[in-house]
C-alpha cells in the first residue's frame, strides 16, 4: 500500500526549535509515518489511512504562539509543576504523621479510637483520593487495572476489615515516590531553561564604519558582525571573517585542545576564546545555534522515552485481577464473608511495593556511599539487563586534563633546564597543554623562573624573553609547535615522532636563540583502572564495548587497541552520538558514559545514562539516570554488578511473597484461617521480604570483593 501526503502552511515565524517540537508532536500520530517542517515547503506529512487534519491544525497554533502567550504558558507550566510537588509532599507527611497519631491515639484511648472508624475512614480515602481516582479510570476508561488499582484494593480492604490506618504506610511510600518523580522534572527543566541563555547578555556589534558597540544578544540579527575578544564566551554561530584565535570547542566537540580558527571557519555559540581576536558575521542565533539543538535534543529524548515501571509494579498489575477472581469465586461457591475477606486481607500489594521500595532504596543508598547519584528505582532495574555499554572518549576514557608524560633533551640539556625554561615562556598562558607544563614543573617544586616578555603566536606557540636564572642560561625562548619551529628556523631534526601523533600525543618543541632544546610529549592518558573495569564488565555479561569520540582515526584507533574495544566511531559529533546511541537500541540495552554537553543527547537516549568524574557538565548529570562523583572507573564495575545483585533479591522477594501469599490465599478458601490469621501470614511474609532486601545494604559494611563475589 502506497503512502499518502499533504502540505500545510507555516507560520513565517517558527523558530528550529518550534519546529522540531512540531515534527515530534506530528509523528506521535498513528497515522502519520514521516513529518518535515521547512520554511520554504511548509509542514509535509506522509500518512496511511486517515489523517486528523483539524487537530495537526491545532498543534501548528498551539506550536507558534506569541512572546506574551509563551511567557505565560512557560510561567503556567512551572507553576503547575511546583503545585503538583506541594501536594505530594503533602499527602506524604499526612499519611505518615496520621498513622503515628492514630497508633499513639489508639494505645491511649482505645474507645475513643474505635468510635472514630468512620473518620479514620475518611481520612484514609482522603490521602488516597489520587490512587482511588487512577485505579477507577485505569478500569473504566482503559478496561485494565494498574498498580493504583491494587493499591485501592488494599485500601479498600483495610476499611473493610476495620483498620483503615494500615494502608497508610503505602500511601506515605507512594506520595514521597511520586513527589520525589516531580521535583527531579522541575530540576531538569530549570537547568535546561538557565543552559540556554548562555550566561552572556551582551555582544560586541561591529557597526558599519568599524566602531564596535555593545548591545544585547538578542537584538541581533543574522549578517550582523561581532567582535569576540580573549576570554569571552561567542553568543552566535557564524564564519569567521577576519582574525585569528584558539577556541575552546569543549562544549561542543567534548575536545580540551582549543581548536585553530581563521578567515572562513565555522564557530559555535557556547564556545570560548582563549587566545586572539575573531570578526565574525552571525548566521545563527538563540534556539537556532548548535548549543541550542544539543539542549532541544535532551528535551526530546526525555519526552520520547517511556516511563520504566518497575517489577513489583508489572507484578502488581498481573495479580490484581487474580484477586478480585479468587474473591468472586470463594464468595459464589460459600457466599461466606469471612472467606472473601481472607481473600481480600491477603494482597499482593504490601509485600511487592514494600520489599522492591526497601531494596531500591538500599541499593540507592549502597550507590551514595561510593560516591553514585542514581535517580530513580526504574534505573537500577535497566542495569541489570544491560548488554552494550557505549564510552565517550575524553573525559571518561582519558583523565580529560593533559600532562606531561615524557621529556626528551638535545646532548648537553638537562629536563630541569627544558622545562623551567618552557613554565618561564608560558606562566601566564591558559592554553591546557602550558597548563599541562607548569603543573609538571609545580609537581617537581621547582621555582619558576620569570620572563622578560612575551608574546603569544596564535595557533603557533610563545616566544618570549627569559633572563638567566641561577645555573640556567636564558635568552630568546620559543616554545611551541613544529610548524613554529619551522618558521622561526629552528632545526628539529632528529626529533620528529609520527608515533606520538598516531597515539594522540601533542608534541611542545622548546628552543633558545633558535636552538632546539628538546620536546615535551603532552597526553591525555586513560584513566588508571579502564582496562580492568572493562574486563569486569565483560564478565558482568556485556557482550559490547564501544567508544565515541570526536578525535581523528588514528587517535581513536590506538586507544581501542590498547583496551582491547569492540568497536569505535571516530570524528562524531553530538548529534551523531545521539544517532549511534539510538542505532545500538535497537538489538540491544545500552549504557552510555560521558561528561560533557556534547555527551547530553546520547546519555539522555540511552537505556541508562551515566555522568562520570569530577570534571562533568551539569547538563550531562541532568541528561544522566546516574551520577559519579568518583574519578575511578571501578565504581562504574560497582554499579552495574549492584543493579543486578539488587534485581536478583527482587526475583527473591516476588517469589516468596507470590508463593506464601498464594498458600494463604488458598488456606483461606478452605476455611482453615480467619482474617486475623490471614493479615498474620501476609505481614509475616511482607516483613521477611523487607528483611531480605536490607541485605543490600548491610552488604556495604563488607570489602567490595567480598559484596561483589
């Protein structure tokens, strides 16, 4: 069958963003099989079937309102996001203070606590309107019934059997869970609104007869000329039109290396200058720029993935309709009460949600004591089933800091000489690989000496003048690239090393009086530990390991060697992390690891997102399921190894809890127990699986070998 297509018009006005927004919103359509939103065709959808015209309509107005109606609908949605988290976090303290006040009212005046039933009743239904609510509509509207719906079973069957106070404690549980779902939402969102504006209000315009005058960002239009100076942060995507200038593409690329920028390259908003001066002309402001897209395509991952229930939810859904069937067949073959409430008093509810909250919230807590943020129980779940574990490169497999790893001296110089007099030339410079050597040089103790002048050669390297020093001569010192050699006409035969730049060593040649002194071989060395991490992984049941990066070939060729990778992309960009991501989903659940912005889209759409080291984004531990404060790999081992031990005393807990439940169920039918016996045998198990599921952590008191045996 043949697809259909039609093309509707577009407001002029839509914004990339809007229309992204737009093309989501389409897709969602059953009918609708590919959505394309351009300026100049309009919005083009190809379908099968019938297509809802009027309500694609709807989503185009809806998508394009005004500056005034957007302000009020963002101000509307926060609003409606704190009020939903005010009356979680309500309800959560209600229930829990109103079963300790009932308890302590009952072991005071038991009379009048017995005349109150039809108030503790009350109150009851009070705190779980919001569960009685979704569990009717889950039956009336959607003819199934969900956790909600057996949560109003227990609830119902504890009014029924004369305590309503004891589903309280389910009640408090679900509140705190849900209030805790909404203020992580609001986190996210909050951060997500601060990334986009940049922190930079204001720009330097380069008017028509070359003054340059500050205004704001968002008076400028594309073909505007701004000037960018050393330290500031460019607002735009644009070309370069004049200058030259190192640019720290960190936020972007996921690089430390500042890249070389000059007449006709491309830059981006978000990234900053480190050296020198750049004229660029704006081709691509706010929602538009490369930033932006990173940040819109964190927002439509989280609104494109599903929410993840947890087992004891799935568990719990399977079984209500198992209950209400045992209770309508016990009460049509006795018609006996006593019976049904056996049926009734024995739910599945307490000892799944109970046991599976303890042993989330164990395993969450074990996690916190190695230095791990997991965000939600349904994480610790998807750790268990995964198979594929996908490594940004810089940051995550590297340090993501440069250093010094070899020192190499011409006949006659001494490593001390070469570099006090290289930390000379560069102690006032930012650039990494000259942060790279004066930490070098601090780590030694050394006193560094200081410099005449100096004078920075964009893209090229330092020359600067350094006077003699104790027992070292000075002189004109040049430090930098081999290309700056070359053009200061400095021999370098005998040091050139294409092995270095294979392995992804940068290589920092020092010379004086136009003399060659030696070269220091800068790296980002992998993290001390991968190897065996990855080995444990292996073990652990990943059948796939994968790095991404955005250095060239050869860099990322070595690398995979060396730790003995499955597989590696090279030269991607985030966008293109995102897609790899999404294409290893497919056949498989994927854990993804990173650190920067650049790695927020691929850590949002992954399985299981996880933000590792010190030196991460606060984008990506929002984009991220699990952050890791830690700077060793093996607690990545940890996690995983954790989430699964964590899903086996799960398993544990629900075939305990199935089994008891069912032989008290069973037990209960005959007639060989009364209600009070029944609840006796359901506590008993609830409370032998709770048990079971602290071992989790108790186990953080032993040695991690023994825990993970």
């Amino acid at each position: 069958m043949g697809y259909q297509y039609i093309t509707l018009p577009l407001p002029a006005a839509l914004t990339s963003r809007q229309k992204a927004l737009l093309e989501v919103s389409v897709r969602q359509i059953p009918a609708v099989v590919s959505a394309c939103a351009s300026d100049r065709h309009g919005l083009t959808i190809y379908y099968q079937g019938n297509l809802p015209v009027t309500e694609i309509t709807a989503m185009i107005r809806k998508v394009s309102p005004d500056r005034r109606q957007a302000a009020r609908i963002c101000f509307k949605s926060g609003s409606e996001e704190t009020s939903t988290f005010t009356e979680y976090r309500r309800d959560a303290i209600l229930a829990g203070a109103g079963l300790l006040g009932l308890q302590l009212l009952r072991m005071a005046v038991p009379g009048t606590f017995t005349t109150l039933y039809l108030a503790r009743s009350a109150f009851v239904f009070f705190i779980a309107r919001k569960f009685i609510a979704s569990g009717v509509r889950s039956l009336v509207v959607e003819r199934q019934p969900n956790a909600d719906t057996l949560t109003t079973t227990a609830v119902m069957a504890s009014i029924l059997g004369g305590k309503p106070e004891s589903s309280l404690t389910l009640l408090a549980l679900s509140n705190f869970a849900e209030m805790l779902t909404t203020y992580t939402a609001e986190r996210a969102r909050k951060h997500i609104s601060n990334l986009l504006q940049l922190d930079q209000q204001y720009v330097w315009k380069i008017e028509a007869d070359g003054h340059e005058v500050r205004v704001a960002v968002e008076s400028l239009q594309p073909g505007d000329k701004v000037g960018v100076h050393l330290g500031e942060k460019i607002c735009v995507d644009g070309r370069v039109l004049s200058g030259a200038a190192a640019v720290d593409q960190s936020s972007i690329t996921g690089e430390y290396i500042p890249a070389e920028k000059g007449q006709g390259d491309y830059v981006y908003a978000g990234t900053v200058l480190q050296n020198g001066f750049l004229e660029i002309v704006v081709e691509k402001m706010g929602d538009d720029t490369a930033l932006a897209r990173i940040v819109h395509m964190v927002e439509e991952a989280q609104t494109r993935r599903a929410p993840v229930q947890n087992f004891a939810d799935r568990m719990a859904n399977m079984l209500v309709p198992i209950s209400f069937i045992a209770a309508g067949l016990v009460y049509g073959a006795t018609k006996d009460w006593q019976r049904v409430l056996n049926m009734l008093f024995i739910d599945f509810s307490c000892g799944l949600k109970l046991s599976t909250a303890t042993a989330i919230s164990a395993a969450i807590g074990r996690a916190a004591s190695r230095g791990v943020l997991v965000k939600g129980g349904n994480y610790v779940e998807a750790l268990a089933g995964v198979d594929t574990v996908v490594l940004d490169k810089t940051g995550t497999i590297t340090i993501g800091k440069p250093q010094v790893v070899t020192v190499r001296t011409t006949a006659g110089i001494s490593e001390r000489e070469l570099l006090l007099l290289a930390a000379s030339a560069e102690l006032h410079s930012a650039h990494p690989l000259a942060c790279a050597v004066l930490e070098h040089v601090e780590c030694q103790g050394w006193v560094i000496p200081p410099h005449t002048t100096t004078e920075t050669i964009v893209a090229r390297g330092i020359l600067a003048e350094v006077p003699n020093f104790e027992d070292i001569r000075g002189g004109k010192i040049l430090v930098g690239s081999w290309r700056f050699m070359e053009e200061q006409e400095v021999d370098c035969r005998g040091f050139e090393d294409q092995t270095s730049a294979e392995r992804g060593y940068n290589l920092v040649y020092v010379a004086r009086d136009r003399n060659l002194l030696g070269v220091l071989v800068v790296s980002d060395p992998i993290r001390p530990n991968l190897k065996k991490t990855i080995n444990q992984l292996r073990r652990q049941g990943v059948d796939e390991v994968v790095m991404l990066t955005g250095d060239t070939e050869l860099v990322a060729k070595h690398v995979a060697n060396v730790l003995d990778i499955d597989a590696y992309h090279a030269e991607v960009l985030p966008e293109d992390k995102a897609t790899l991501v999404n294409r290893l989903r497919r056949r498989s659940q994927v854990l993804m690891v990173g650190d920067g912005v650049n790695d927020a889209p691929a850590l949002a759409f992954a399985d299981v997102g996880v933000a590792m080291g010190g030196r991460r984004t606060d984008i990506a531990v929002e984009s991220a399921a699990i952050t890791i404060n830690s700077e060793d790999p093996l607690v990545l081992s940890e996690v995983v190894t954790l989430g699964k031990r964590t899903m086996k005393i799960v398993q544990q807990n629900f075939t305990a809890t199935i089994a008891v439940n069912t032989a008290a169920m069973l037990l209960g039918a005959i007639g060989r127990t009364n209600p009070m016996i029944s609840a006796l045998i359901h506590n008993a198990a609830t409370i032998g699986v709770v048990l079971n599921s602290t071992r989790i952590l108790m186990a953080g008191r032993r040695t991690s070998r023994a825990y993970y045996k």
